[in-house]
C-alpha cells in the first residue's frame, strides 16, 4: 500500500500542496508548530474520514477559508485508488475514484493507516475518554462497519441525553418522555453490544501480538496486556435495556446516560496490574509501543498489505536501545512511513528515505 500523491487545499496552516511522497520512509523536519502534525491529520483525515486530533472535521478548514479540500492516490495490489475529501463547517463531501460510495464503508480497505503520536504515550496515566477513542481508532481500522456502529450508538445516545434534558427541565412531559425513552433504551442497548463486541474483538486480536512486541522491546520476562473494563461485557441486548430502565431515575437527575459503552475503558496492565499505578515511565512507553507494533501486524494480516504508518513528533526521549527496535521493527512491519521530527537525526533511518523541510506549512524538498 502506497501514496503516490497527496494534495491539501484549505487544510489548517499547509500551503497549497501536491506531494509525490517516496514508497518508503518520508521524513518531515520541521520546528514546532511549522505544520508536521497537520499534514500527518490530512493524510490520516483522507484515509479513516476521522481525525486523531479532532472530533469536529471542519476544524481542519484553514482559518478564513470556505473549505478544505484533501485527496490521495493511493496504489494497493497495482490498483490505483482516489480519496478525496471536501470539508466545510457542517459538511463533508466524500469521493472514491470521482463517485461518492454507497454504501459508504466502500471508501474503506484500501488506504489504511496507523498513527502513532507522543500523546499516546501519556494514555496509560490518562482519561478513561482518551483511551476509548485511541481503542476506537484500531477498532475502525480493524473492522471499517465499526464506523457505522459507533456513529449511530453516538447518535442514539445523544438524542436520548437530550430527551433526559427536556424532561428535567419540564419542557417534555413525563409520560411522552417515558415513551421516548423506552425507545431509545432498546436503540441505544442494541447498538452497545455491537460496540463492546468490535471492541473486545479487536483487544484479543492485538493481545498476543502486543505481548509478543513487548517482551521483544524491554528484553524482560514481564507481561504486558490491554483489558477491556465494563460493567456490559457477556451482557445481552436485553440485559442492558434492563439495566437502563433501571437507572433511569439516576440517569433524570443527572441529566445523562450512566450505562453503557461511552463509559467504559481499557486497562493497559503490566503483570496483570494496572499499568499507569504501578508501571515506570519507559515501561509505560513500550506498552504503547508494543500495542501500535501489534496493530500494524493484525492490520498487514488481515489486509494482505502493510499499512501506512504516521509517526509523529519523533524524539530523542525513547532510550536508545527502544528507538532503535523501533526502527528496526518499522522497517519490517510498515510499508511506507511518515515520519515528523525536529532534528532528522533522530530518525535511525538510512536507507529508503526521503527529508523533507516543513516551515509555516510550505514543505520544500
Ligand atoms: N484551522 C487552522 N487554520 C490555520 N492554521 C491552523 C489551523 N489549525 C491550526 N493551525 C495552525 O497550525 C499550527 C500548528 O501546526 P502543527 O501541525 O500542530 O505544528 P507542529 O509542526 O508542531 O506539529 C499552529 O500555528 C496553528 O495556529
Ligand atoms: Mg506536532
């Protein structure tokens, strides 16, 4: 799987753009706030219809433009492909070679990518939201009818949190809002079993894997596994409708839903404990490490083709021993990289690459 061309217009701060990245390792040197992590969300945007950074695509639209217009070729099995996207405030505009996809999953299968950012790093001591979305993002890529699933449980559970609103304020009346409810009980119960399936689903494939990856990048005995938290799992669609009619006075004071998935979380544990309690700075690193490892090799299996990797901001602060397995290991498990970093010598890459310079969002080669 490759980029052969990438265009941006309108996209945050990215100058007019038309890239021919190189097939495998592009690397992007530039100072902080020049642009990197930008470019990196517009390729990840072109390709998951998603951002990592954002959950409202139009934030992607330069400031004083109308719209941002992003797109790649993208070769997969000598099979040219053509993403593009149209973003503006409250619109996005999908095509896939010049037609838009019906159904819309069509756009996905052809053009995946795994980012891998700093902020990850920070996830094991972070919110319980942020790991959710960072376990959505290998869910989508993994099973792209995920996206489906996940956009409709939001859905639901919006309009039934806005039902909750209107009947604590009075401006519905309680027997209308009973009713409203019990509907969207059984929508939101149904939908919930979905997600925590493709969730749990997609946990146990990445587990060995990720088990595997970190052995391999702390060369100790010790194990290290992410762990699906929810009061919901083996729970039936009926069980969970159950459980909210139960706590529906608690759900009309607090104005919210209290059950389901939107609360759940994933434990990254070392030696079956909680990771970020007990697990020290570089181990918490290469547990997030192993897992993006773990994500690139289930992805490359299932797809018959290694995916894009994104990595972002690369440092200095991985020791030298982890920066270099990971080297290593890219340059195995991922096809073609973009790689961002201040200084190009932080890269240990030699062969196969390409340095480019991003300076207020203009990349010059
Ligand atoms: N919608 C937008 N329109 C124009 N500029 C933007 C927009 N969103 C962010 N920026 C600018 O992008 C720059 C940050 O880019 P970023 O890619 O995060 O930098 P870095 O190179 O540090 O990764 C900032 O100057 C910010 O003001
Ligand atoms: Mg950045």
């Amino acid at each position: 799987m490759r980029v052969f061309t990438l265009v941006a217009d309108g996209v945050r701060n990215l100058a007019r753009l038309q890239l021919s990245p190189r097939e495998r390792f592009n690397v992007f040197v530039g100072d902080n706030g020049q642009g990197k992590t930008n470019l990196l969300e517009a390729i990840y945007t072109i390709a998951t219809l998603r951002s990592f950074r954002t959950s409202k695509l139009s934030d992607l639209v330069a400031f004083g433009a109308q719209e941002a217009r992003l797109g790649a070729r993208v070769v997969k099995d000598e099979l040219v492909r053509v993403y593009e996207v149209e973003l503006a405030p409250g619109s996005k505009k999908v095509r896939l070679d010049g037609k838009a996809p019906r159904p819309l999953s069509r756009y996905f299968g052809g053009f995946n990518v795994v980012v891998f950012t700093p902020e990850d790093l920070a996830l094991p001591r972070g919110s319980p939201g942020d790991r959710r979305r960072f376990l959505d993002r290998g869910v989508f890529n993994d099973e792209p009818s995920y996206l489906v699933t996940a956009t409709d449980y939001d859905k639901v559970l919006k309009t039934r949190n806005s039902v909750l609103k209107q009947a604590a304020q009075g401006t519905l009346g309680a027997r209308q809002a009973e009713e409203l409810l019990s509907v969207y009980d059984t929508q939101l119960a149904g939908l919930a079993v979905s997600v925590i399936a493709a969730r749990t689903r997609f946990l146990e494939r990445i587990g060995p894997e990720m088990a595997q990856a970190f052995s391999a990048i702390t060369r100790t005995g010790l194990s290290a596994s992410a762990r699906y938290v929810s009061k919901l799992v083996g729970r039936s669609a009926e069980e969970i409708e159950q459980g909210m009619r139960e706590g529906r006075v608690k759900d009309l004071a607090t104005q919210s839903t209290q059950l389901g998935p939107h609360r759940d979380d994933v434990m990254l544990e070392l030696e079956g404990r909680e990771a970020g309690s007990f697990a020290s700075q570089g181990q918490l690193r290469a547990i997030m490490l192993a897992w993006k490892t773990a994500e690139l090799e289930v992805l490359g299996r299932a797809h018959g083709d290694q995916p894009i990797l994104l990595l972002d901001d690369v440092s200095s602060e991985l020791d030298p021993a982890r920066n270099e397995y990971l080297f290593e290991h890219l340059a195995t498990l991922a096809g073609q990289c973009f790689i961002t970093t201040t200084s190009g010598s932080h890269v240990l890459l030699s062969r196969d690459r390409a340095d480019y310079r991003i300076q207020g969002g203009q990349i010059l080669e």
